[in-house]
C-alpha cells in the first residue's frame, strides 16, 4: 500500500489554484466555530439564522457597492450563510449576477478561511477590531456580533409586496414569517397579510415582469447544464415572453390584491390548452420547474433557501468535529483524494457520485473560492461540477456503493479507511450478505492495524442494534 502523498503532490497541478492545506485546515476550524453557534432553544436558533440571512444580503450589496477590503471581515452569522450559498454553486453564481453582486464572483472574493482562522486564533473572542469599527461605521444600528442577548435587539424593515409601505416588525415576527408559512406580518397601509409565501412570489413576478426577449431575469435561466453563462435563443426567449403575455397571465401579474402562487399557477395552466406544441409545453414547464424550485417559500434576492441550507451543514459539520480532521497528513490524503474524485467524475459524467467525508471537506473547501473553484472545474472537467446535498438519504446509499465501484475499477484501490457504516449509513443497507460482497471496496488494508475478525463482527452487531 502506497504511503499518503505529500502535500505538493497533492496540489500540484500545472500551476492551478486547487485546494491547499492551511485552506482545509482553516475551514475544518471554521467547522468548529459554526458548531459553536448553535443554539439550543430552537425558537431562539430560528431568530439568529433569519435575521443572519437578512444581514448576509445586507453586506453582499454593501460590499458591491463599497468594495471594502476583503481583510475586513464580516461578521460570523453572515460567514455561516455565505458559506453555505456557496455550496450550491450554480445558484450562488446565478444570485452574484441577478443581483448584481459581480464582485462575489471574482477571484479576491473567496471567503476568506485564512484570515478568519487569524482572528479567531490572534483575538480572544474571535473579532478583528479594525473589522469591527469598519462594520460600526456603515451598519450603526446592527451589532457586530449576534448572540443570544442581541438577537432580537431592533427592528426588521421589510417592503410590503402589495402597497410597498415600509412595514417595521421585530425580529421574532419577522423570523415567525420567514420559518413558518402560516405566519405573517401585517401591513399598516393596505392592511395586507405580509408571508413568506407572497413575498416570494412578488419576487417571481418582478423578476418575469422585467425580462424582455433579450434578457429573461428569471432564476433558474441564466446558466447552462454546464454552469456556464446562458445566453436564451431568441425564439424560446419569444416564447417565454408570449406565456407571460397572455390575457390570463397579464390578470394575475397586474392583480392589486396580495400575490397568491395559486392564481399564477392556474393561469400558467390555463396555458397549456393554448399551448399545444411540444415546445411550449416544454416552455411552460420550465417555468414551473423554476417557480417551483427557486422562487416558492424563498422571499429575498437569493434562488436558495439559505436558513435550510445552513441546517442542512448541521450535521456534516457535527461529524466534522466529532473527527476533528486536521492532522496534516490526513488532510493531505483529503485533497488528493477530492483530485482523484474529480478525475471519476470527468470519467462517468452521467453518474451521480458520492463523495466520503473526507472528500466532501476538500469538495467544500475547494467551493468556498467561488472563481477558482469555477475555473478549476471549467479547465479540467469542462463544465462547473455540481454540488448537491439534497439526494435523499435512501438513494444516497446506493449512489455510494456504485461510486465505490467505480472508484476501485480505476484507481485499484478501495475508496475508503472511513468506517462508512458509522459515517453515512442506515444499519438495514449493510445486510451482512452485502457488507461481505462489498468489503473490499470500502476498506483500505492498513497493514499496522489489521482487524480481528472478532472485532469486526463486534462492530457489525453495534452498529445493527445501535443508531
Ligand atoms: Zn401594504
């Protein structure tokens, strides 16, 4: 068995920006950091990520139009959301140029994991001074540092979609109608009951209200399959614009009453009787895939919901820490095996693989730098990969096995010393029968720790009485 590459090996590659060392190890740290921000009063938990998403949207415009130094660094509630936007790529890059965010996907705008492991290591409570007066000058009314105590200190200001009356609520209110769609917040001009639900939906209309047959503002339409910039042809562009167009659409769109997605979604069916051809079915769908996935339930300027995305990291990050992965040698062995990961994807581009933990840390880390992940990818692989955490855990399980599978047909190796079982499995999927069969894929033989077949059996039983 072949000894851990060194780090260069590891990153080495024709002079590309891949993922580094001290970045992996910054951002296991930042793992921990995040850990430490959960809240145990899930009511309190709910306030802080809300009003952290609304902060985060806050500061992307603030830097886009100021452009301050990325030394000055944003509070960590707004880390925790940036971080996990940035996980979706596609929809991170697709928000950063619909609303204006270009600065988000330049190559100074990564997150900046060695400069927040400066703070958190050099200032006892983790915060920059200069950072903070910076944040102190142009934000006077937000604290700098959320916690328990502050979070619901001051007010929330939100735009009611019927009247666009300036409605002040507090920010328990305002997290009770971001969380909860049978929450709302009424509007003192119109008398509107304000929810998440036609928030988002006057996002939508704005965004189809405004494109034209040149430029389809819609998210879910500005990129390709490959990630890249997507420029509409003309005539599916037309197309769109017809849909939006007809009488029946055009009622609901101009309606005076709060937006509902029922009328919109039954004037968009309504369309189908007229719509006969092939295309403009495949059109209509489209823009009901796009409803459906990146505008309902999701009221401000992003296509992802990032309060569900943050709560989606939980539980990798609680694992995270549980490993506390940042011995140089095993975070080493993470980044070359994320490479060799990428290669079987470049290999298989219609199968879904699944990474290991480790994988997934030098996955996230190499992510966090939005454009050289971007570019990466770009160069070698030829599109921008994906990066979905939605598979459901069923599913996921079978995606795992095969991408073992694959993995020991190229590389000859198994695809991991992970003890999956503990790491990402349900007990019922590892029948002994399986596990047997499979065995060979999942386990590296290290030749200083060689199991005892008792102790195998040991585990194999904990594991099917346990969690
Ligand atoms: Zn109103």
């Amino acid at each position: 068995m072949a000894s851990p590459p060194s780090y260069n090996e590891a990153i080495s590659d024709n002079g590309d920006i891949f993922v580094t060392l001290p970045d992996c190890q910054a951002h296991a740290s930042l793992l921990h950091t995040f850990y430490q921000l959960r809240i145990s009063d899930p009511e309190v938990e709910k306030v802080y990520l809300a009003r952290a998403e609304a902060r985060y949207f806050q500061w992307m415009d603030h830097v886009q139009s100021y452009g301050p130094s990325m030394e000055l660094l944003p509070p960590i509630d707004i880390v925790y959301m940036w971080h996990a936007h940035l996980l979706s790529p596609y929809r991170y890059y697709e928000d950063t140029l619909r609303n204006g965010w270009v600065l988000f996907h330049t190559k100074a705008y990564g997150l900046p994991l060695q400069r927040l492991e400066w703070a958190k290591t050099t200032f006892e409570d983790g915060v920059d001074p200069e950072s903070e007066q910076y944040w102190r000058k142009f934000f006077p009314d937000q604290p700098y540092k959320l916690t328990t105590d502050n979070v619901d200190a001051g007010f929330s200001w939100i735009a009611c979609p019927c009247c666009q009356s300036r409605i002040r609520s507090s920010w328990v209110d305002y997290a009770k109608m971001r969380t909860d769609k049978h929450s709302s917040i009424p509007c003192h001009n119109c008398k509107a009951k304000v929810t998440a639900e036609a928030l988002s939906c006057a996002r939508f209309v704005k965004d189809w209200s405004e494109s034209t047959k040149t430029d389809i503002k819609l998210a879910g339409f500005q990129l390709d399959k490959k990630g890249k910039r997507l420029y509409l042809q003309p005539e599916i562009a037309a197309r769109m614009i017809a849909i939006r167009d007809s009488a029946k659409v055009q009622a609901v769109l101009n309606s005076k009453e709060p937006l509902d997605w029922i009328e919109l979604v039954i004037a968009l069916r309504s369309q189908i009787t007229i719509g006969r051809t092939d295309s403009k079915r495949l059109d209509l769908n489209t823009v009901a895939t796009t409803m459906r996935s990146r505008y309902m339930g999701i009221p401000y300027k992003s296509s992802l919901d990032i309060i569900i995305a943050v709560a989606r990291q939980w539980e990798f990050t609680a694992k995270m820490v549980e490993i506390n992965w940042t011995t140089p040698a095993s975070v080493a062995d993470a980044v070359a095996r994320y490479k060799k990961f990428l290669m079987l994807m470049k290999d298989h581009p219609k199968s879904i693989l699944v990474p290991v933990l480790s994988i997934d840390l030098a996955w996230h880390t190499h992510m966090l730098n939005h454009y050289n992940y971007r570019e990466y990818t770009l160069k070698h692989l030829f599109l921008v990969v994906n990066h979905d955490d939605t598979i459901a855990s069923s599913k996921l399980n079978n995606y795992l096995i095969s991408t073992a599978k694959l993995w020991y047909q190229k590389y000859q190796e198994p695809y991991t010393s992970d003890n999956l079982e503990k790491l990402y499995s349900s007990s019922s999927m590892f029948a002994a029968i399986q596990k047997r069969k499979m065995r060979k894929y999942w386990y590296q033989d290290k030749t200083t720790e060689k199991k005892e077949p008792t102790m195998e059996k040991d585990r194999y039983v904990e594991h099917n009485t346990g969690k």
